[in-house]
C-alpha cells in the first residue's frame, strides 16, 4: 500500500495516542472526520495498522523481572518450539534470528525464582530445546512503539 503525507499524519498521530479521536486528527490536518475515519479503515484492512493495545507496566502488574533469551533449536523443529513456546505464560516477544541464535525471546517473570522455573521447567522442556543462553534485563533506558512515518 502506498502511503501519503495525509495517511502518514494520521499514523503519526495514532501512534503518539491511539485514543485520539478521529475529529481530532481531522482538525489537526485540516481534514473532514469522516475522510480520516475511511483512510483509517483502509490502513487496518491493509494491515499498515495491526491493532490498538495498551501499554501496561509490567512492574504494575507483578512482573518485576525482564530477560532477554537466546534459544538454539534443533533444525527442522523451528516451527513445533515455536507454536510451544507462545503458550508459554511469561513470553512476551519472539523473534527469529540470524547469527549464534536461531530464536530471541524476551520473557517476564515476578523474581528470579520464577524465571528459573520459566527456564528449566518451561523453556528448557520444548521439544526441539538445544540450549540457551539468559540475559537479565537491568533496566530499559529507551523504548518506543512508535516508528518513523
């Protein structure tokens, strides 16, 4: 899909808030509310713009504990790890990659207890598991959801 400077205003908008309403933007574009809202729906249904969510502190919930996991999985049992390893309670990202990893994960957990039993009796248990290598996060000093539009 090919994307405007009126399309990317109104990403760029979302992306700082997506509660923002419509007639907002509008104003601030010097558009009709209606005219956003259509080219809003055409950039969901094109799949530029993958969903609304919130950003929830994990801290604020109980997850005091961040680490960044590299996994090594067997070839050919990608996939199979992968479908376990999303229903694993504690995974928040995961990424294929290249280099000495073929997986990178970062998980969640309350303590390090916990991030131990989310290692060795989770992660470490996936069919295909080969090794693993834990990163414990401590501190994120950027973050941002927000990509240049």
């Amino acid at each position: 899909m090919d994307l405007d400077d009126t399309d990317r205003a109104i990403l760029q908008a979302l992306q700082e808030d997506a509660r923002v309403a419509f007639s907002e933007i509008a104003r601030r574009i010097d558009m009709s509310s209606a005219t956003v809202h259509d080219r809003v729906k055409r950039m969901e249904e094109e799949g530029v713009i993958r969903g609304y969510h919130a950003d929830v502190d994990p801290e604020a919930i109980g997850y005091g504990l961040s680490a960044i996991v590299g996994l090594r999985v067997e070839q050919g049992r990608e996939d199979e790890a992968l479908d376990l390893l999303k229903s694993i309670d504690g995974v928040q990202e995961i990424t294929l990659t290249t280099g000495e990893w073929d997986i990178v994960m970062r998980v969640y957990a309350p303590d390090t207890s916990k991030l131990r039993e989310l290692m060795f009796d989770r992660i470490a248990q996936v069919d295909g598991f080969a090794r693993s290598q834990t990163m414990v996060v401590l501190d994120t000093e950027y973050r941002t959801h927000e990509l240049p539009v």
